[in-house]
C-alpha cells in the first residue's frame, strides 16, 4: 500500500520582503496623496475624485501585492513520485517540479562545497531558506534540461518514506557514506 506523505513549507522573509512591503505601502500613499494635494491647490474637485478613486484603488493594490509575498512549497510524496509546488499566498499554485526519487542519481545536505563538486543544468529552490544546514539537495537527470537539482527542506517523515523508493545504487552509495 502506497503511503502519502505531505508537507508544507514557508519560505522564511528576507530583508528584501522588508524593501518591497515598504516600497508597496509608499506608493499606495503616495499616489492618491498626490492627487489629493493637488486638487486642493488647484481648487479642482475632480482630481480629489480620481485621488479618491486612487486611493481605494491602490489599497487594494497593495494588500493583493503584499498578500503574494508570502510564499510556501508544498512537498507531495507518493507511489515514489515528489511533487513540489509554490503556493503563493494560499491563493495560487504552480508547480515545480515532478520526479520519481527512483530516478535520483544522489541527495546530499546542503553545503557550499558539496554544491561547488557538482554542476547543475537547473536547480529548483524549494527550500525555507536558501542556505541552510536543513536543506538537502536531490540531483536527476531530465531528458529535457539535463542534470537537475532540487533544493527542499524535507522533514524526517519525508526522507524516511523517499529511502524505501531509491534505487540501488543511491542506497549502496548512501549506505556506504552513512549520509542518510
């Protein structure tokens, strides 16, 4: 009997997220407010309506921006398939990527000299945070784009489920490095 196994991760806020809300919040003031100034030096009331219409406008705007900051990968295992998709601000999903963990040439922890050895044709990020001691790295071959890596902070009930699914000569290589 196959096992599902599902997790979901929220990608930790960097000080990017930080710019970009303030960013956001400036301009949804800022426009209408200028609008508004404008109209009364102008002593014109139709620039305080479209000022108005502006401000509902970019409050909504901004909260529909701000909201799709918030970001999480949603890890999906079974039958040997691990599905990973963005789910950005639990409104909209799109995948990642879809790989049978049979078809995994290595996984490894995440290190920079571990991910210097290697060369990857793509490299999917579906991790937490983008460099941590957690992340764990999973390279494949696709037919389309090559050698491929996926990025992902898989928890303990993950990893335990993908080992029973690897193929021979990942678990020979895993047993003898005592990695997993």
């Amino acid at each position: 009997m196959d096992n599902l196994v599902e997790q979901v991760v929220p990608k930790k806020r960097d000080a990017g997220y930080v710019i970009r809300i303030i960013i956001i919040i400036l301009i949804a003031i800022g426009i209408p407010t200028g609008f508004i100034v404008a109209a009364k030096l102008t002593q014109t009331a139709y620039l305080a309506i479209i000022g108005l219409f502006l401000l509902l406008f970019c409050a909504y705007g901004a909260w529909y921006f701000i909201t799709s900051q918030n970001v999480e990968f949603e890890y999906s295992f079974l039958s040997s398939i691990l599905r990973v998709d963005r789910i950005i601000a639990k409104r909209k999903r799109k995948p990642v990527v879809k790989v049978d963990v049979k078809r995994f040439d290595d996984i490894f922890p995440y290190t920079d000299s571990e991910m210097d050895k290697h060369k990857f044709n793509k490299v999917y990020h579906a991790a937490h945070e983008e460099f941590s001691e957690k992340n764990y790295v999973a390279s494949f071959h696709d037919e389309a784009k090559g050698k491929c890596a996926i990025i992902f902070t898989p928890n303990e009930e993950l990893l335990n489920e993908m080992k029973l699914y690897f193929g021979n000569e990942l678990r020979k290589k895993l047993f003898k490095s005592k990695q997993l």
